[in-house]
C-alpha cells in the first residue's frame, strides 16, 4: 500500500492547481480570439462601407475628411486651376 505524506499531497495540488489554471486561461484566450475575429470582420464591413460613401462623394465634387476623435469633415474639392495662358514655356 502506497504512503503519502503532506508534501506529497501538497506537491500534487501545486501540479493539479497549475494545470487548471492553464485550462481556463486558455479557455480564456480562445473566447477572446473568436471575439476580436468578429471585431475586425465589422471594422473590414465598415472600411468598405465608408470607402464607397467616400468614392461617392468625391463624384459629386466633396472631399470627405474623418478626424481621430470620430468627427466627420465634408469640403468641396479644390477647383482645378486652368493653366494660365500667359505663362513662360
């Protein structure tokens, strides 16, 4: 018949303690893997999205300009300057 001691039974809770802990961490890690792949399939969605808005306005002559705080700026294009007739070759 097989004797334990504390230390053994110890050193076995250490082990079994470690391994559990790895388990639901990367149990963890999958779950927020999984998370992040649906984030970024939305921001692919919305790049599309603003970038046809964007090819849409530039057609009508604006210039869409989206600011690092989320605001949005809509100009007019520049008119293009027709060459001036009178300038040296």
């Amino acid at each position: 018949m097989f004797r334990f001691t504390i230390r053994d039974v110890l050193w076995l809770m250490v082990v079994v303690a470690l391994g559990v802990g790895w388990w639901v961490d990367h149990r963890q890690n999958i779950a927020m893997r999984r998370e992040f792949d649906g984030h970024t399939k939305i921001v692919d969605w919305y790049k599309q999205i603003f970038g046809e808005v964007r090819d849409a306005y530039n057609k009508e002559g604006r210039e869409i300009i989206v600011l690092s705080s989320g605001h949005v700026h809509i100009f007019p294009l520049p008119a293009e300057v027709p060459p001036d007739p009178f300038a040296a070759p």
